[in-house]
C-alpha cells in the first residue's frame, strides 16, 4: 500500500516476460549494498548504486518505467563486480538479476560508440585464435607505427599509456601451450584436469598459462589443453548478448566432453571463473552444463586444495594481493591464493586496504565507461602506492591491463602480475639459457642462494 | 520551444547552479527516489538535487519557498517510517554528497561533520585519536549523520551512552525560508538543539553538525546467551537492569531472527534455544571481571542455557556483524519484512512480547524478533511474501495493534525509527488534542509555508489548519 500521496502505479509500458529472478524483490532496501557499490562511491546517485538499480530493474519489468537512454544508462554503467553480493544480508543474486536485465533491455537505446566497440569486442572474443592471433597483429603493428609517427607530438596520456602498454607484449611471439597439448606428472596422476586457456590470457597472458599447467602437473594433475575451447562467454554475457554467451558456453562445454573425462575444468581468470559457475543460470534446464559448471575450479583454488611440494627457491619480493572481483564476490576465493602465496619463501605479503574494491577494469568496462574506470583505479593506484609494495597481483587479465595501463600512466615502479606467475616462479626448474624465465638474474641468484 | 512551467525554470536555475548532472528530472529515474528503507511508503518526488554545500541548500531551499515549492532532505535513504518521501509533488535534497568530515578536535574531543557522512565513518576518522562516536544504529554502515540527526537515532550502545541528542554539540540549520542559521554551542537559552534533533526534517534542512566523541573504551566483553524460552530472556534482562548493571548494549534476538542469520552468515544457535541474550560490557579493566561474574551468574540464575564470552576483536565484530545486518537477512525468510519500533517499560518485555504473538497469529503472519531489551526498545518485524494489498493491509494492521498495545502499557509509538507518514495518524492515541496543537504552533513558527517536509510527524486529521486553529484556541 503506498501513501496516500503517492502516484497510482500503473504499468504504462511495455512489461517484458523476464524470468521469475528478475522480479523476486528479496531486497528489502536496507541499503547495505551502498557503501559496498564502487560506482556508488564514484557517482553518489542512488540509480548507480546496487538497490537502485534492482528498483530500475523492477520497474522496467513490471512496465512502470520506460527504458530511456537515461535509465538504461544506469544498468550499463554497473561494473558487475558483485561487491553488493558480498555486503548484502539476503543473499540478492545481483550479478544474474543484473546480467538477465541487460540480456532483456538488450535492445533498448544505447550511444553508438558503445554499441559499436561492444560489438566489435564481443566478436573478436568469439572469433577462432588463429583469426584474433591475426587481428592483435594487425593492431600491435599499427600502434607501432602511430607510436613511431607520433613520437615527436605531444599526446594525450591515454594514447601514450596504449602505446607504451602495447610494447609490453609481442603478439608474433609462438605461444608456449597449444590446443590438444598434454601434460602428464610423474607417477601416477592425481586428477585429471582441462586446462581453459581464456580468449585474452592465451594471447596476451600466454605465459600464465604456460606456469598454471606446470603447477598444476607439480601437483599431481595430468593436464589436458583442451582442443577447440573458444571464449567462455563472460564478456557476450555481461554485454546483454545472452545467445551469444549461449552458444559460447555450449560450445565449450562440449569440447571439455570431447577431451575425455575430465576431473576438474581448470581456468585461472577469475572473470572465466565466474563465468563457468554461472552455466547453471545461463543454460537452465542444461544437466550437462550444470554437471560442467561444478566440475569448474580456479587454478589457485585447485592447487591450495592439493597442496604443492614445497618450494624450489625463494622469490624476494614485497607485494601485495589484489582480490579480483570475480574471485572475491563471485567465487568467494580469498584465503586460498594468500595461503600459496604465503608459502613462497622470501615473498613479503603487505596488507593491502580494501583489497576487495574493484580497480576499475570489469571486462571491457573501462573501454566502455572510461571516466568512472579512471576513478576506481586512481584510488587502487594510491592505495597501492601507499603500501611501498613493489608488486601487485591480481588473477585476472582485464585487472592487469588496466592496473598495467595506470601504473604506466603515474610513472609508479610497480609491476602487475599474476599471482600463478610468482608461484610458478618459485616452483619450476630453471634450464639453462631458458631466456624466458620471469625473474630476473639477481632474483634468481637470490633464490638459489 | 514549448513553453515551460515554473517548475521546470526552477529545476533549470538548480541545473544552472549545480551543472545539469546534479539535477534528475526524469520519471524513470525519479522511481529509485521514491522510497526509503521502508516498504509501505512510497511517493514519487518531481526532482532530486545533489547540493554540495550549505549555501547550495540554501539557495535551493530559499528558491523553493520562492516558488512554493515543497522539500524533503534525504541522505541514505535507509529511514523506515517514510520521512524522506517527497509528498505534495515534491523535491528531494540529496545531501549523500555532502560527505566531507569537516574537522576532528582529538582535544576538545568533537567532531564537525556534513550530513551525508555516515555514521560509521565518523568513528573510523576518530579513531586514530582512540575516539568514538557512540550512536550505533543497525544501519550505521550505510546511514548519515544528517538522517541520525532528524530521527534523534539510537542503536545497540545507546543503553550506556544515550542517543544522539545525547552527543550533538552544535547544528548549522538551514531554515525553511533559506536562512542559515547556528544553534547550540553553548547551553543558555532555549535548548534549539534538542527541538532539531528528531524534528524528521520538518524545522528545517541540518548542513552542518558538531557531535561530542567518546574514549574507546580499556576493555569490552560481549556475552552472548542462550534461553529456552523469550520470557526467561525477558526476566533476565530485567534482572541485570535491576541489579544496578548498566552493560554497554543489551540485545535480544528471537529464534526466526537466528534462522534468518544462520542462512546469512553461518551463526551458530546453541541447540533448544528460543532466545538470544547480547550483553555487552565495557570500561576499565579494573571491575570488568567483578561485573562480568554478576552479569554471569544473574544470566545463568534466569535460565540461561548456555553462556558464550567473545573477548577478542575478531569475535566480537562476527557477533555485531550479525546482529546488525539481522533486519537485512530477514530477507532470507521472507520476501518484505515491515519494522515496527514500539518503546515499552522494561518490566512489560514479557506480557508485550506475548501479545506481539497473540496479534501476529490472530492475523495468521509471522513475526520475528531483534531488539534492544535493555531499554525497552521492541523492533517486532512482520514478515510476509506477498505484495498484493489485502496483504500491505494486515501487516500495516498489525502493526498498528502492536503499537496501541505499547501505548496501553505505558509506552510509546516510536524509539528511534522516527514517526514519519507512518505513524502520524497514531500520534493521537499518545498525545491529547491540545498536546499535538502545541507541537503544530510551534512547527508553525518555524515553518509558517508548511513547505519543509509537509504530512510528517503530526496528524493530518482533519487538516493541518484546523489543528493549528485548535492549538490557537488552545493557547488563548
């Protein structure tokens, strides 16, 4: 019953038939998820905080309020971090509410630049490896020669950071794992194990993948890279691209069935991660999804359940653990991956503040909504120069781009890596004249000492 | 160009002032603005402003006068009596982005603060200092200081160091006609401070406030008891009071609050319990373990089942974390839950709580219990799942019949959640007429336009006029 002053409430537009998710209003409007919402604390309006939205949602599917370039706006500038998810006392499924109304307001006006890199980036993440190997090819040789060219002109720091960014990786170099490769331990295997090698991490993070194997193999696990994976479907669905994401996420999950039977189905992005337990919502009614989606662990989850063999050499260094979102809020993976990394020898592990705030990267989001992004990571970025660490590691590709990009662009000396990289590091058996190896000769010297 | 009406020039000089983002304007969005905390009152306002300083409040407020236009101040929207709906097509003054903690004096022990922090953040700034703010509410997380001021706001702690009447030192008010005004600092005179704070929003729009902090306490120890029945929480409570103990915070937690708190986060209810007792002791070390002995025995002596002591800090903040985010988890049990806020004598807990059930299965709803028992402070929420209005109906009945029995037993309608829309007819079941006229002079006085935060607080009856015109003969 409203008050006596209250408007009538009619539905004026068009309801849209959601699932019953959608409008189940277990939110009781506490506001609990307000001070959790990092684009609450950027834009400080309720239509962009957590409650807010779950009320815009509701009022677009029961027809009271009109998808306006103004309201839809609100849903697109959410980062799906699903920080609300952790603070909320009754248990509200944001992240799928929130991705089920993208999915039904898929249609709704929207700027055209959006549309367009959306699109354009949601295909390329679809497309075979052999065709994205093509296309970041293409793009690093243009961002070297616009370097070149534009070298003696002054630039806006955007275009320097995506320049210098770009010279950090090499997309001719061969990538170390490919499809159909297989791992075996010695002995006898403990698990049998697909390996998910992620459609940015295998071009641009190829090295991840090459140490995640090797963990995993030292842990015991037979590795399988499985042939023919794709994309998980995370970035299509986030978008509002929902048959896309589908047909993504069936495609894979077909190809874990044709690798034999698999133990666990590995990934180590936290954002894949999330993706692959969310199956069950994107494909309802799916037995083998859902069957798929629990066989479904993160890398560092994985090996903490395992347990490795203790460490070949020390990794001196002082970092600091930035909890991905996709870990923290969406898979609930927080003590694990301190854990391992505390077992490193010689790894100082600082405190660092609100380690759970999203830094700003969610998927394309900072593509997408670049002034809110910007935000979010100036104040990872001070937080983080405040430690005096002199590494942050994040499990997820977008995290480290976009922390990659900041730390360029403050000039800070601080380096974003994974944190399976530092783990690996201390755990593999350096050959020599193995030009790869990720530390340098003194940390090396230091380690063997 | 069509022409525009004068509401749609104001909103324009508001853009003008505050740039075009910091006006929304639109239906849809206006939606998420219509309510508060609580699900019964709703009202869509014409415009919400984000000012971002007092002389943006004042501008706003005194063009609104200008235009007879009415206003409403808002700052987490987490209130649960409807105080922050805009009616009579209204205006909201968002004041979330008035956040700034404007000064902390770790000497003179004060704070000066903009409406929009919360609650909380005002304890983090003080405590490197070892300082505190001593207010607690449930919703201190996410609440401001602004809407703790207009609702006079309690919390667990209030049993030991009072509400926040208790700890405003000062106020900058913007008056309803956009005058900007200072009150308090000092103790002669009319005591202002004690008429705004509580007043919901009604005398004016509160842009600045100076609260006393408090020294973090030596030493606390939260107990935590279990009871095979609420009654012998009840007795109990009573007899911790009576023995002269005044524990920091005194908590009382029903068995479906528990369910709703294991579903959320795990928490552990001793087995058979119907009841959870909270107590909470603070201050220095020396008489700490005298006082917790007495506190313990007395538990036990009242039936305690079981007696579980959180010394540690880890401990302690699993157990306040629960009970603060329990009316958010009663989200797990029911879909809506709906607060009432009834304040009885401490020694009616047991017959009140009796007929608390008595209403809820006569109407065939459930209730759940979380509240502060040491100062008689009932929190009885209603759960129900269904949004047809037959439904909104029986539960708002409901709580109307828990609130007549509060009355009856010598209490009152509302603790610390304000009367708002709410409770404003049932004022009149507490107040005399010509107690009410009182109150509606003075509101006259100090808001003679009736434009700041009209139909809150005091019936509508037969019309605000009519009851000034009474308080008028009244006076003669």
């Amino acid at each position: 019953m409203s008050a006596p002053d209250a408007p009538p409430a009619h539905a004026t537009h068009a309801a849209r038939p959601l699932s019953d998710a959608l409008l189940d209003p277990s939110c009781v409007h506490c506001g609990f998820c307000l001070p959790a919402c990092p684009t609450y604390s950027v834009l400080q309006t309720e239509m962009d905080s957590p409650r807010g939205r779950l009320q815009l949602i509701e009022g677009l599917g029961t027809g009271r309020i009109e998808p306006t370039p103004q309201v839809v706006a609100h849903l697109d500038a959410c980062l799906l971090c699903r920080a609300c998810e952790t603070a909320c006392p009754s248990g509200v499924a944001f992240g799928e509410r929130m991705e089920d109304a993208r999915a039904a307001w898929h249609d709704a006006p929207r700027p055209l630049g959006r549309r367009l890199v959306e699109r354009m980036l949601t295909r390329v993440v679809a497309a075979p490896p052999f065709v994205q190997r093509m296309l970041l090819g293409v793009g690093a040789r243009l961002l070297a020669l616009g370097d070149g060219l534009a070298a003696p002109f002054p630039l806006p720091a955007r275009v320097r950071t995506a320049f210098a960014l770009a010279r950090q990786f090499d997309p001719r170099r061969e990538p170390e794992l490919v499809e159909g490769f297989v791992a075996m331990p010695r002995g006898r295997a403990r698990l049998r194990v697909g390996l998910l090698l992620g459609c940015v991490q295998r071009h641009l993070f190829d090295d991840v993948n090459a140490a995640t194997a090797r963990l995993l193999v030292r842990a015991g696990c037979e590795v399988v890279i499985v042939r023919g994976q794709g994309c998980c479907g995370a970035l299509a669905s986030h978008a509002g691209q929902r048959e896309s994401a589908r047909s993504l996420a069936r495609k894979l999950v077909a190809a874990c069935d044709a690798a034999g039977p698999l133990d666990r189905i590995v990934s180590n992005a936290a954002g894949c991660g999330a993706a692959l337990h969310g199956y069950p919502h994107l494909l309802p009614d799916d037995a083998e999804a859902a069957d798929f989606a629990a066989r479904t662990v993160d890398a560092l989850e994985l090996l903490d359940e395992l347990g490795l063999p203790p460490a070949r050499r020390a990794v001196p260094r002082r970092a600091v653990y930035h909890d991905a979102c996709h870990h923290a809020h969406a898979q609930g993976l927080r003590a694990a991956p301190r854990r391992l990394l505390e077992a490193i020898p010689g790894l100082e592990l600082l405190p660092l503040p609100d380690s759970e705030r999203c830094c700003g990267s969610a998927g394309i989001y900072n593509l997408l909504e670049p002034r809110t992004a910007d935000a979010l990571l100036d104040d990872k970025l001070s937080r983080l120069h405040a430690t005096g660490a002199d590494t942050v590691l994040a499990a997820n590709p977008g995290c480290l781009l976009h922390l990659r990009a900041g730390l360029l662009r403050a000039r800070l000396p601080i380096e974003a890596l994974h944190p399976l990289l530092l783990l690996d590091a201390a755990h593999r058996v350096l050959l020599d004249d193995e030009g790869e190896a990720l530390l340098d000769a003194d940390h090396a010297e230091d380690a063997s000492a | 160009m069509t022409p525009r009406d004068p509401l749609d020039r104001l909103l324009d000089s508001f853009a003008a002032r505050l740039g075009a983002e910091a006006v929304v304007r639109d239906a849809g969005r206006l939606h998420v603005y219509a309510g508060d905390g609580s699900p019964m009152h709703d009202a869509l306002p014409r415009a919400v402003v984000f000012p971002r300083d007092t002389a943006d409040v004042a501008a706003i407020v005194r063009a609104c006068a200008d235009a007879r236009v009415p206003f409403v101040a808002r700052g987490a929207g987490t209130g649960l009596s409807g105080g922050a709906t805009a009616l009579d097509g209204g205006i909201v003054l968002a004041l979330n982005r008035m956040d700034r903690v404007l000064a902390v004096d770790p000497v003179d022990r004060t704070a000066t603060l903009e409406p929009g922090v919360r609650n909380l953040a005002v304890s983090e700034a003080a405590a490197e200092h070892g300082l505190f703010y001593a207010p607690d509410p449930s919703s201190q997380a996410v609440c401001t200081v602004g809407g703790n001021v207009a609702h006079n706001s309690g919390g667990p702690h209030t049993l030991k160091h009072g509400v926040t009447v208790n700890h405003v030192l000062g106020l900058t008010l913007v008056q309803p006609d956009g005058h900007v005004v200072r009150v308090g600092d000092g103790a002669c005179g009319y005591d202002l401070l004690a008429l705004l704070t509580g007043s919901e929003g009604t005398l004016g729009i509160v842009t600045e406030v100076t609260v006393r902090l408090l020294r973090r306490p030596e030493t606390v120890v939260t107990l935590l008891a279990a009871f095979d029945s609420i009654e012998a929480a009840s007795e109990a409570t009573s007899a911790v009071i009576a023995a002269g103990i005044v524990p920091a915070a005194l908590e009382m937690l029903d068995a479906e609050v528990v369910t709703a708190l294991r579903a959320a986060f795990g928490f552990e209810f001793p087995g058979g319990a119907q009841a959870l007792l909270l107590v909470e002791c603070d201050g220095v070390l020396p008489g700490m373990d005298e006082e917790l002995a007495d506190v313990s025995t007395l538990l036990r002596e009242h039936g305690a089942l079981s007696l579980r002591a959180a010394h540690d800090d880890a401990e302690r903040a699993e157990i306040w974390t629960a009970r603060k985010k329990a009316f958010g988890a009663l989200g797990r049990i029911a879909r809506h839950y709906y607060t009432q806020d009834g304040v009885i004598p401490r020694t009616r807990l047991p017959e009140m709580l009796r007929r608390v059930r008595e209403v809820a299965a006569r109407r065939g709803l459930r209730v759940a219990n979380v509240f502060h028992a040491g100062d008689g402070n009932l929190h009885p929420c209603i759960l129900f799942d269904s949004d047809d209005d037959k439904t909104k109906r029986n539960v708002l009945e409901a709580g109307a019949e828990i609130l007549r029995h509060c009355v009856e037993l010598g209490g009152s309608l509302t603790g610390e959640h304000g009367v708002g829309v709410e409770k404003r007819e049932w004022m009149s079941t507490l107040y005399a007429p010509d107690d009410l006229a009182v109150m509606a002079r003075l509101r006259d006085a100090l808001d003679p336009s009736g434009l700041c935060n009209p139909k809150k607080v005091l019936p509508l009856g037969a019309g605000c006029g009519e009851l000034s015109a009474l308080g008028r003969r009244a006076a003669l």
